[in-house]
C-alpha cells in the first residue's frame, strides 16, 4: 500500500552561502553590548586574561550566556554560534570556554553580579524599569543524574540540588541565585537573607529607597529572616502554617469576619473569602505590626486537604505581612501572586538551569550565574523590544518565532546586511526589535 503524502521532494546540498542559523539571537548579543553588560564582564575578568591576543573572557562569557539563551545546556552548546562567523564574529572554542568558566573564583563572581547590576540599571534607564518591586523567593530542586560535588538527596527522594532563588515579580528578571546542596533544609533563615542580600544588590541605588516587598512562601516563615527584613527596611509577605493556634481562632471567627477575596483586576473571586487573625493568635514573637490574614475557598478538585480542611469544607491557607494600610484583601492577593515565581523558575530551568553540567560545584555556580545573565537576556527584549504577544512569551515561544530564524548576510559597499526570510510571519518584529534596541541610549561604561 502506497503512503499518501503532500510534501514534494526537495533537493538538499550543504552549499549556501552567507546564511546563517539562530539568526535572531544576535539581537541578545547586541542587548548585551548595548547596556554595557559585555564591557562590564570584560573587565570583571580582565585579571585572567592570559594574553591580549587570547579571547576576551567577558567576551566569552557573553556567548556562553547567548547560546544558553537561545536553548543551550552545556558549554558544547556555544559551537552553534561559534561556526557562524559571518554573523557571531570569532567565538571561542569549547576548551576555551571550558577555561574561562573554571577562571572564575569567587571573587571573580562577585565581580560578574557587579556587572548585572550595571547592566540592569541600564536597561531601567532605558524604560525597563518596574513601578513597584516585589522580589519572590522560592527554592527548587535541580536533579543530577552522576556524582557531583556538592549534589546530595532531597527531600523528595531524589538526587541533586536545592538552590534558593529570588525574582523580580513585576519583569520576570532573576535577581539572584544560591546553589545549594540537594538536602539544604527550606526553613534556613540565613539563606534566606543572603539571597534577599544578593538581590538587594542587583537593583539601582536610586530604587533603594522605594518600599521594597519580599515574598516567601512558608519556607521563609522564621523569625530571623523577617526579623532581618524589618532591619534592612523591607516590607514581607510570608506563608504560615494553619496550626492548631489558627483553627481554633478560625473556629471563633463570625461569618461576618469574611470578606470576598479579589483577583488580580480587583474583581470578586467567587468561592473565596479572607479573614484576618491578628488580634486572636498571639504573634509577640514576630516584628512589630506583624498581621496574620487567613483565606478560604471551596475546594478544587485535586487540592490537598487537611483533616480540619475537610470538616468544614474550606481549603485555607495563611500568611503574615508588616504591610500597613492596605485592605486584608488586596494583601490576600499580592501575597497570592507570588506564585508567579513557580513560572519563571520552570522558564528557568528552560534556560540553563535544569541540569548543572560541571562535576565541581564552584564551577557550578558559574554556570548558575550564566543562565541568571541569560533569562536576563530573555527578560529585557520582552520589555524593551517587543509587543503584542513577543513581549508575554515565555523562552521556548522566542526560541521558536524569533530567536531561531535563519538569514543571509550580504554586503554592501562597507555595510553588512541581515537579510530575514520575507514570509517568515515574525520578521518584521524582529526588525522592529533592533530598531527599538539601537534608538535605546548605551550603558554606562563600568
């Protein structure tokens, strides 16, 4: 029996030339130089650089962080770039690269979150920046499939890494990152602060002195760290355990204690209602101000439920805020948005970060901070270059529309042209995409 088919029969040959593949990816480089984050690296790693003629390793970590952008995993990845010098210009090799990221100590790294920072504050500058910002904390479990330093069980049974980190809710950008070994405990205050400390020190001076909000789920729920945040001046939003102490003030509690719940638009969530427990459990040992803010809602299918859960009929959860006057149902939902941040840290593990390609755990690290470098990459087009549903994708849609797209390079006289397919349904965009980023003002040099 014959197989129907529509598609013709095409001639394939391996001699074109000019064309180039990831053709959109350029555009990340070019973010890259545009904000100073290129120049920023360069001189971060200026001190390891063996030799003038060598590759410039800030150069080279640019690439890294471009190639894993735009869908790479392991420092192998960056020969799609590096065979396409028409466009990416001389990329290093593998065993270049390999060299540089094992270069990074840990004084270099803290050089290279120097150079986020300046780069962030140029994008900012550039009409990136947030009018509120809420900064989520959450940790995540990475799996390792061999031995590697630093991987260890998890609390889930399986094997690999538990890092803790923190994103700006409002641009999608990743502030900061901690590796941590696959049994770090959740409720560890000290990681906690230290990952709010990195990313503190990710935003502008002048941001600072915005009201900062910090948003953990019960994980972050100590008293050290919110005791830490009162101190350095930051509002928090911490999830709480529904004890033995919040269904008894539950019990007391009056129907008319309830109020609706709202969605993000301000619209009544139907089904669901907040209370607030302040004056009923003692929170003497928190901060301050502390306030507890309980909600309820009918159950969904499938939702885990505790045995007072199914007495009465109600799913709960809990949380407390030193946030001031505001109604406890705007409270409810900000404190409920933090749940974006379980979406960009699945973007992230899109981008880099799903599995740690090193045997060392510093080296590790390194390449933690690449795929940071990258999302940012990812995030700041979204705000600065693109609209309509470009600026709403997720990495794996950019990869498909925008970054991927083949094109020819021609020259002119002493111009170098990018030509894009004409029915590509996406070229125009990114047309439009480089013309935006080129009428942006460049960063500051470091």
């Amino acid at each position: 029996m014959k197989t129907p088919t529509t598609r013709q029969t095409v001639e394939v040959r391996a001699d074109g030339e000019g064309l180039v593949s990831h053709a959109g990816a350029f555009l990340l480089g070019e973010l890259a130089d545009r904000m100073g984050l290129t120049a920023a690296l360069s001189e971060a790693m200026a001190p390891t650089r063996e030799r003038s003629s060598a590759h410039d390793p800030g150069v080279v970590l640019r690439d890294l962080a471009v190639a894993i952008a735009d869908g790479g995993e392991c420092v192998t990845d960056l020969g799609v770039l590096a065979d396409q010098d028409a466009l990416f210009g001389g990329v290093a090799s593998e065993t270049t690269a390999h060299r540089v990221v094992k270069s990074v100590d840990a004084g270099r790294l803290e050089e290279i979150r120097g150079a986020r920072a300046l780069a962030r504050e140029a994008a900012w500058e550039a009409g990136a920046r947030p009018e509120t910002i809420t900064c989520s904390i959450d940790a995540t479990l990475l799996g390792a499939a061999s031995e590697k330093q630093g991987a260890a069980g998890d609390y889930k049974g399986g094997f690999g890494f538990h890092p803790l980190l923190c994103y700006l809710d409002e641009t999608g950008e990743p502030l900061a990152g901690l590796l941590r070994p696959g049994n770090a405990g959740a409720n560890t205050a000290d990681d906690h602060f230290e990952v709010l400390q990195m990313a503190l020190e990710q935003l502008p001076a002048r941001d600072l002195d915005r009201e900062i909000l910090v948003r953990t789920d019960i994980g972050g729920r100590t008293h050290a760290f919110t005791q830490d945040c009162r101190d350095a001046g930051i509002r928090f939003s911490v999830g709480y355990e529904v004890d033995e102490r919040v269904r008894e003030a539950l019990g007391e509690l009056s129907s008319s204690a309830w109020q609706s719940a709202i969605d993000a638009g301000g619209e009544v969530r139907e089904g669901a209602q907040v209370a607030e427990l302040t004056d009923r459990v003692d929170l003497s040992a928190w901060p301050e101000g502390t306030r507890l803010i309980v909600r309820r809602e009918r159950p969904h299918p499938g939702a885990q439920l505790s045995v007072f859960d199914c007495e009465v009929g109600y799913r709960h959860t809990a949380f407390i805020t030193d946030q001031e006057g505001r109604g406890i149902a705007a409270l409810e939902c900000r404190h409920r948005g933090r749940a974006i941040v379980e979406d960009e840290i699945r973007c992230g593990k899109d981008t880099g970060m799903r599995r740690l390609p090193f045997a060392c755990f510093e080296h590790n690290m390194v390449w933690l901070e690449l795929s940071l470098i990258a999302q940012e990459l990812l995030a700041w087009p979204r705000l600065l270059c693109f609209d309509g549903e470009l600026a709403l994708a997720e990495p794996k849609r950019l990869r498909q529309r925008v970054l991927h797209v083949a094109g020819k390079v021609t020259r002119s006289g002493r111009r170098k042209v990018l030509r894009l397919p004409r029915d590509w349904p996406w070229a125009e965009a990114l047309v439009a995409a480089f013309a935006r980023l080129r009428s942006l003002p460049l960063g500051a040099a470091p």
